[in-house]
C-alpha cells in the first residue's frame, strides 16, 4: 500500500472512530435524554398530610438530593429520562426504597410515588432550601 492510501486508510478509520464514540455519548446521566431542569427546592404533601420536601441537583440525567423528606429523611439519586425520574431513596436509618414518578414539562411540579408512601406531589419552590417561598403561599421565585 503506497503512503496517499495509507494516509487514506487511516483517515477513515479516524473518522468512524470518531463517529463511534459521539453516538455513544449522551448528556451525562447514562441512558437518557432529558430536555426538563429540575434544580431546586422542592415541596409538596404525601397521602398521610406530610410535608414532604427535598433539593435536587441535576447534572444531565443524573439527579440527586442530598436531603429529603417524605414521611421519612434521607437522600435520593436517580436517573432522569426526559420528564420520567427514577430513583432510590437511602433513608437515615440505612434501608433504601426504589420510588419514580414524572415532573411537568417545565419542571416545576413532580407526582411520584414510593411504595411506603404511595403517590405524593411535590411543587419547585425556589432555586434553594435559604431561597424558597414555602408551600400554600404564591410563589415569589422564578426559574
């Protein structure tokens, strides 16, 4: 093979690598494609009358929150698929329970649903736990 094919060659099989590898990459999270920002506060109620609340932090499809309350404390970390989240809450005490649920388009509500609790809602409520406006007043905060 003379050097202009080999220079070829080698080109096309750069670009294809190339190719390979950007198809494979998403926005981060793993599996996913998400179009919603979920940062923020968050609260709302459970079944029970609880409030429930918690800040999530998104990095593409990956959504944690280190604090959360829903009738019990602990974090959550989870997948997001567009508006579909999917997660595992690690409670205090050290059990953990598989929960998901769909926020709005827009991001700024959450219905979701842990099987100990079952189905609960929750409202953005401000970009974070020292800026938020608190549940049942109208929302002074914009995302």
């Amino acid at each position: 093979m003379n050097r202009k094919s080999a220079g070829l060659v080698i080109g096309m099989v750069a670009a294809i690598a190339v190719a390979v590898f950007q198809s494979g990459c998403d926005n981060g999270g793993g599996g996913g494609s998400t179009s919603v920002d979920v940062n923020g506060f968050y609260e709302g109620t459970t079944p029970n009358g609880s409030t429930c609340a918690a800040t999530f932090i998104q990095n593409g499809t990956s959504v944690v929150a280190p604090e959360v309350k829903i009738n019990r404390t602990g974090s959550i970390a989870g997948t997001l698929n567009n508006d579909h989240f999917t997660f595992t809450i690690t409670y205090t005490e050290g059990d953990t329970e598989n929960g998901a649920g769909d926020f709005t388009a827009d991001g700024m509500s959450f219905t979701g649903n842990l099987p100990s609790v079952g189905d609960f809602d929750f409202s953005w409520r401000g970009p974070d736990f020292a800026n938020h406006t608190p549940l049942g007043q109208p929302l002074g905060y914009t995302k």
